[in-house]
C-alpha cells in the first residue's frame, strides 16, 4: 500500500507541476482599445485584426496559447492610466496592445515604460511615441504622423511638379506633425510652404480658411483632418469651387472610412498611406479573402495594424521559443522581426517602428485604390529616440 500510495504522490505532484508549467506557458494578452464612443468601429477593426492572426496559427503564437483580457480605453487620456493599470497591475498581462487615440497612448506608454511590460501600439501616430517616450520595450504596428505626410510632400513637388502650398489643419498634437512631415518633405523637393492655417480641434468652421486659400492662390493644399471633420472639409472644400483650380491631398485617413459620406467631393483625390485597398500580393489577398469569411465586412487599415501587432508578437515569442519570461529574447526577435504583412513587408527601425512602403492612392469609387509605392520603405527619423539597435 505505501509503494501505490507513495507513486499516486508523485503522479499528482507531476500533474501539478505540468499544470504549472502550462498556466506559466500562457501568454497573457491585454487589449487596451476604444469599446465605445467616436473611435469603437477603429478599436474593433483592430481587435479583430489582432484574434484573426492567432486563429490562424491555431489560437497559439510561439506555440503558447494566448489568453486575452480587455479594458476599454474610453479614448479619455485622463483615465489613461487607471485604465493601463488595470491590465498591467491587477490583471498581471504580459503584453499590452493599444490604442488609437494618441494622448492615450503616452499614458499608456508611461506605465510600459515604469513597469518594463512589452508594449505594441497598432495605431497611435505619434511621433513622440517612438521619438523621445522610446524604450526598449515599446513597439510600433502602425506609422507615425510624419511617415505618410513625408510621403505626399514628395509626391506634391516631384510627381506633381507644384512650386507652392498651403497647409490646413487642426492644431493638435497629430496635425501639426503631419503639417510639418508634409512640409519636410515639399521643401526638400524644392517646394515651399507659403502658408500654415490651422483652428482648434474639433472645429469645422472652414470657410474663413477657404477664403484665405482662395487669395493665396497656392498650386495645392495639404490638410489633415480625420473622421467627420475631413467628410466635412472634403465636402466643404469641393463646394467653395477651389478643387476645380487647387489640388487638395492628405495622408489617407483623410479619405479612409469617410468616401461614402463625401461622395462625389472626394472622386479623384490623392492621398499616401501605408496601406492601400486591394493591393496586389498574395498575403493580402489572403488576408482580405479570410477577414470578409471571418466578420462580413471588408477590412481596413485599422485591421491590417491589429493583424500586423499579433505577428510581431509572434516573431518575439518564436525567438524566445514561447518563453514571454524571457523578455529580452522576445524583444531581440521583435526587434528583428520582418513582417510579411498584408502592406508588403516590413522591418523595424532602431525606434520600433515599421520601416514600410508609402503608396500614392486614388479614391475609385468607394476605394483608395493604389497607384504604386510613393516612397519604399521610408523610416521615420525618430527625432530624440535615444535607443541604438
């Protein structure tokens, strides 16, 4: 009896430390996103995005399942990080993932910093983010204000051929650095910015502008504006008759989730993204085909930074070989991830952020259809980033 009873010890001893092992084995990811308000539809896309990639590695990465727990980020930077918190301190995640709004993010960004927990941003544009707030533990899935922006100003002097522009936008954290990536990149083409208008965030009282646009007589406009503030400029700026004579363009989320609310007004415009609809690669084909299967919708760029987020996670854990205790050799293989993404491949930069196509797009009907790559694989200067890699 005391041999049976001395062996069904050890089997459950063994069977605990397996169950340890595997609960330890778990990685534990906490999903900071908008659930409701203005930016919901962008958190969801950006959710779903992420979940797709796990199903399709079979719920795992790096050969661990992955176990999600969600705050919704309530796009409020005050409650920034109360709501960080409590993934990080009260739900122990071992990667943070969010968010959209910028002035989230930074709380966000401070607590990863604080904490030493491995961050992913899908989709916060700021360049601060991986400009001066950067660290070794904190990544990029998206872009940065500058990227896109950069990419029209070359656009506007070089393929254009325009002399002259005015720029246009809300005076906010990311208007002013897509202004001044735009400008940088006119200017360094030989183009000359002649005039900065901007008004508060969210104002859409436009025609004041649109005057002083008209007398400026520029040979094109930049303007940044996003969700219902740039269905109204578009739709505004189309009315005034300034179309007819002055070129507008935008970074896309000018025009992205917005044409069917602008309409005719929007026919014809370009703008420059990191994504762009239907391009021609197998990997985003696959990745449109499987997320309409997957939700009844067609995806966005919103999905393409969630997906992306998931696969650069995964290039960290199958580094560490699915060890997220080992967080330098997850941040070793994030760092040196080259990520086959629905956009065309990118790398990382020394900042963490995606060294990635630009593409010059045309909205076709309800599509910002791509007209080829605008500037390849354009890394952002990543302006008072102390990192090295």
């Amino acid at each position: 009896m005391n041999n049976v009873r001395k062996a069904t010890i050890a089997t459950a001893i063994m069977l605990a430390g397996g169950l340890g092992q595997a609960a330890q084995a778990e990685v534990k990811v906490g999903l900071m996103l908008p659930a409701t308000g203005t930016y919901a539809a962008l958190g969801k896309a950006i959710e779903n995005g992420f979940k797709l990639y796990v199903e399709e590695q079979g719920g795992k990465l790096g050969g661990q399942q992955i176990q999600y727990f969600a705050v919704d980020d309530e796009s409020d930077p005050a409650k920034a990080p109360e709501n960080t918190n409590r993934l990080v301190q009260r739900d122990k995640v071992d990667v943070l993932v969010g968010t959209v709004h910028s002035g989230v993010a930074m709380g966000m960004a401070k607590i990863a910093r604080d904490s030493g927990v491995i961050y992913i941003i899908p989709n916060a544009g700021a360049d601060m983010l991986t400009g001066p707030l950067c660290a070794k533990n904190i990544f990029r899935s998206s872009f940065t204000n500058w990227q896109p922006a950069y990419g029209m100003g070359i656009v506007a002097a070089e393929k254009q051929k325009h002399k002259t522009a005015v720029t246009i936008n809300w005076k906010y954290a990311a208007g002013t650095e897509a202004a001044d990536g735009f400008r940088e990149g006119f200017e360094a083409k030989g183009g000359k910015v002649i005039k900065e208008l901007t008004l508060p965030f969210p104002n859409v009282e436009f025609q004041s502008l649109l005057t002083e646009i008209s007398s400026l007589k520029p040979d094109a406009v930049f303007a940044f504006f996003a969700g219902g503030g740039a269905v109204k400029f578009v739709k505004d700026y189309d009315a005034s008759g300034l179309r007819k004579t002055i070129p507008l363009y935008g970074p896309g989320f000018l025009t992205d989730g917005t044409l069917q609310a602008q309409g005719d007004a929007a026919k014809g415009m370009l703008t420059t993204l990191h994504y762009a609809d239907e391009l021609d690669n197998p990997k985003d084909k696959a990745f449109r085909k499987h997320y309409q299967e997957k939700f009844s919708m067609e995806p966005d760029v919103y999905a393409v930074q969630g997906y992306d987020a998931a696969q650069l996670l995964a290039a960290g854990l199958n580094h560490a070989k699915g060890d997220i205790k080992n967080k330098d050799s997850v941040i070793e293989g994030m760092e040196q991830a080259k990520v086959d993404s629905p956009r065309g491949p990118f790398t990382m930069s020394k900042a963490h952020n995606p060294v990635q196509n630009i593409y010059l797009r045309e909205v076709v009907g309800n599509h910002n259809k791509s007209l080829g790559v605008a500037v390849a694989n354009l890394e952002d200067p990543a302006k008072g980033c102390k990192l090295s890699k």
